[in-house]
C-alpha cells in the first residue's frame, strides 16, 4: 500500500501524487543539500514491490553501482514511505562516497609538514597514521604513569584549521589552537589536562584496585560512576565529581532493605566524620564504620550475585538491582526476570506501579516497582 501520505509528505516534502488514485509521484528527493527529479509509477493495487522508477540522468549517475541495492530495497518495502526512506538512505551514502572519492588531494606539503610534526613530537609518542595522514592517534603517559590516548582528526585546511580531538576524559577537553600550533602543542595541553585530574584517577584507582566493581566490568578513563560491593546481594553506587574527588559524592544503595537501611542510617548519622582531606574510599569506610570486602574474599564464599531466575549476572546490559527482603533469603533478581516470573504467578496482583507476589525462592512476599 502507499501508506500514509501525511508521513511521505514530511519525508519528500517536493514529490507529490499526480493522479487522484494515487498511483504516479513526481518530483524530488532531496539528500546533502540537493535536489534530484523522479517519477514513480504504482500498479492500480498500489503495490510498491510491481513500481517502475522513472529516474533523472543526475539521480540515475548518482546511484550508478547501487542499482542492485534500490531493487533489493523496493522488494523489501512494504509501503511507499519506508522505500523513500530506504532510497534517501542509499541516496545520502552514495553520495558521501563519491564526494571522497573525488575530493582534491592534499598539497605534498601537506604530508612534508605532518611527518615534520611527529619527527618533533618524538615517534615514539605515535600510536597509529592512517594511509591518508588524516586520521593520527597519540600515545602520552602522564605523571602517575598512566598511558592515555589522542586521537587527531585533520581537517582539509590543516594547519590552518583545527583538528577534531577526542580524548577518554571524565570532563570536556577542547584544545587551544593558534598559527602556531602543532601536534607537539596538542601533546603538551593533553598532558596539562591529564594532571589536572590526577586526584581523580587517584581516586577511582584505590576503589577500583581495594574494592569490588561490579558497574562497570571495565571502567574507561572517563567513568565517574562506581558500584561496589559492600556485602551478600547489597551493593553501593557511587558517582565521582572529577574536580572534587574526595567530596562526598552522590551515592545510594542496591540490596535487601534488612542489610541497606542500616547502612543508610551510618551515611546520615556520621555525615559529619567525612574529610576532604582523607581519599574518598577511606571516608566511605569511616562513615559506614565497615570494610569493603574484596571480590577474592566473597567468591570463596556462598555469595552470589546472579540472577536467581535466569542464573546470568547480567542480561542485555543490565545487572541484578532487586533482593528478597527476607532475611534467610535475600536472593537477587534482574528487573525484567523478576516482571516476568510475576505476571505470571496467578496469585499476583497489581496496584497502579507496584506488582505484589511471591519469591521464587522462599515464597515469602515480594513487591517490584517498575519505572
């Protein structure tokens, strides 16, 4: 069917039905700022696997090598609306494609002067070039001896224009850039950047290496969020200001309410115990009056964190974040599982957000909120 013309409307705003039936469009599909004509014919079902393309010598050169794929796209469409889409698509890439495969080369200069800058820079500082000198990753090891990566993307008018940079940062980095700039100058301001969040790395080092983190498995240079495990099926999560690491940071508890209450009355009564001065893991030992058990210790016992329905500890990306309030049970569930074994209890019910029913385990009372 041809759907919605409402919908092909906002699409392709410039082609329109030319007959009351519906079956011949004409006009444009716009894609990178330009306009190309074409005339669409539908059978009298309207059926837009059976249309004919009637397409101008400008559409026609554009898509030259993705013919085959226009027809795989129109058989596959149920309606005209998602071809246009499909074809806008092909249409866009396609012409991405051509623009860099005839885009001027840059000046032999151009590559005299990059090879120049990484000669000054020291080549032991590059990570990786790419054929076209385009794209340059740096490697650079600050003061605590971390290694850290810059990555360069030079643009066409380089060195007159800046480079696009992206760096493994828990805050915004954006790179000063004058006539007299180079890559050596963006080597320098990374590394001044780099010692500015020195506390932080810090910081997040002593929890990462003392505790167990459990969110997330690999935490990058930039992850300011911590959850650690502080007992069985009870977790904290914790988020770092970078430039104000050892500040309390923002942080509540996951677990069983029996094991986490308690906790949360030590934060609110000792409040007045944290100290700047002190790293964030020792304050958070002193005001919960506990040591972080380390994973070593926990595995050797009967702690677990998975899933006591689907037996995964984690499940499209999502960990377990809710228990059994009974105390002899405390068994954790993911979300979407523990929905699921609930609905399907008959003995369930439901109350505006909130399912009441029965744990799995020791069929004692449990209650799930959903967002």
């Amino acid at each position: 069917m041809a759907g919605s013309g409402s919908t092909l409307l906002r699409l392709c705003p410039l082609l329109l039905p030319q007959n009351r039936e519906k079956t011949v469009y004409e006009g444009f599909v716009s894609a990178q700022g330009r306009d190309f004509h074409l005339r669409i014919l539908l059978p009298a079902d309207l059926n837009v696997k059976n249309a004919r393309l009637q397409c101008s010598w400008q559409l026609k050169a554009v898509l030259n090598g993705y013919h085959h794929l226009v027809k795989q796209r129109l058989l596959q469409s149920s309606d005209l609306e998602s071809f246009m889409t499909e074809l806008k698509t092909i249409l866009e890439v396609a012409l991405k494609t051509k623009q860099a495969l005839y885009a001027p080369s840059p000046p032999p200069q151009y590559y005299s002067s990059i090879v120049e800058e990484i000669g000054i820079l020291g080549w032991d500082k590059l990570a990786y070039v790419d054929s076209c000198f385009t794209t340059i990753k740096l490697k650079a090891e600050d003061t605590s001896g971390r290694l850290h990566l810059i990555t360069l993307q030079l643009k066409a008018q380089y060195p007159k224009e800046a480079p696009e940079c992206w760096v493994d940062f828990p805050i915004p980095f954006a790179i000063s850039w004058t006539s007299e700039s180079s890559l050596a100058s963006v080597h320098r301001q990374f590394l001044a950047a780099a010692e500015s969040l020195k506390s932080f790395w810090d910081t997040v080092d002593e929890i990462d290496e003392n505790t167990w983190v459990v969110e997330p498995e690999k935490p990058s240079r930039s992850a300011t969020m911590r959850r650690i495990v502080i007992g069985n099926n009870a977790s904290i999560n914790i988020e770092v200001d970078p430039r104000h690491p050892t500040m309390l940071p923002d942080c509540f508890f996951l677990g069983a309410d029996h094991v986490v209450n308690p906790l949360g009355f030590k934060l609110s009564e000792n409040i007045h115990l944290w100290d700047p001065a002190n790293s964030l893991l020792q304050n958070l030992k002193d005001v919960l009056e506990m040591d972080f058990p380390s994973r070593a210790t926990l595995e050797k016992s009967e702690f677990t964190m998975d899933c006591g329905i689907c037996y995964a500890y984690r499940l499209d990306g999502a960990v377990p974040d809710h228990v059994c309030d009974n105390a002899k049970c405390g068994q954790p569930f993911h979300q979407a599982c523990l929905h699921e074994w609930l609905r399907g209890l008959l003995s369930s019910r439901q109350s505006f957000n909130i399912i009441f029913g029965e744990c799995p385990y020791c069929s004692k009372p449990i209650t799930l909120k959903m967002p």
